[in-house]
C-alpha cells in the first residue's frame, strides 16, 4: 500500500518545487506535533530521500 502511494506521487518528488514545499511542510509538522530533538533529528535525516532531485 505504501509503495502504490509513493508512485502516485512520483510526479511530485520530481518537480523542481519539492525540496522547498517539502521543508516547509517538515517545520510546519515538527512546530504543530511539537516533535522532540531526537524526532527533528529523524525528520531532517529522512527529508533528502523523498525528492528525487536532492
């Protein structure tokens, strides 16, 4: 299931636009769910994977 999410949203990992609307919503979701260190930690070392231009 996770897999068939990730290719419907191929399109938007490979936009120029990712890594910038991905970091907004990462501080976004980290202030809103007020993630400890070790959480933002985990966050910040995931985020480059996601886009396929980074």
């Amino acid at each position: 299931m996770l897999a068939a999410a990730l290719k419907d949203t191929r399109w938007q990992r490979t936009s120029p636009s990712c890594a910038p609307r991905l970091g907004v919503a990462a501080v976004r979701a980290a202030y809103g769910h007020e993630l400890d260190a070790l959480h933002v930690e985990g966050l910040v070392r995931a985020l480059p994977s996601v886009c396929a231009d980074s």
